[in-house]
C-alpha cells in the first residue's frame, strides 16, 4: 500500500481548486487562472517525483492513489466539488 503524505494531499487539493476556478473564465482573466492552475499542478507533480525516489516507490501508483484520495474525499461531499483538468 502507497503511504500518501498530508502534503501530497493539500498539494492536489490545491492545484484542482485553481482548476475550478477557471470555469467561465475568458482573455486575460482565463490566461492568468491558467498560469496559476498550471503553477499549483507543476508543485504537485515536482512533490510527488520527489517523495517516489525518496520512498523508492512507483510514482505513477503514488500519483494515481493521491488523485483518487483527494476526489473519493470530494465525491463523499467532504470538500468543494471541482472541474477536473
């Protein structure tokens, strides 16, 4: 079983909430919420490579069960429910 940190946690969470925000978003507005979803997922994916080598765990299995973690919590109407990107 994959060991998902706190932080991986918040880190998704994070990166799928500045995904919501784009949502009806257009022009500048729209290029800008982008660059910040885009910023929030690059730290997710840099935390994630960094905690597989570290654990000497598969990355993609480890990325898969936070993804899954973060949106069964969303699904059991733990947290705002988001646009997935």
């Amino acid at each position: 079983m994959v060991q998902l940190p706190d932080e991986l946690i918040k880190l998704e969470r994070s990166a799928d909430k500045e995904c919501a925000q784009l949502a009806g978003l257009t022009g500048e507005a729209d290029d800008t919420q982008w660059r910040r979803w885009r910023e929030a997922s690059e730290k997710v994916q840099a935390a994630v490579t960094a905690h597989a080598e570290s654990a000497e765990s598969n990355r993609h299995e480890l990325e898969q069960a936070v993804k899954k973690a973060v949106r069964h919590a969303q699904q059991e109407g733990l947290l705002l429910s988001v646009v997935h990107c």
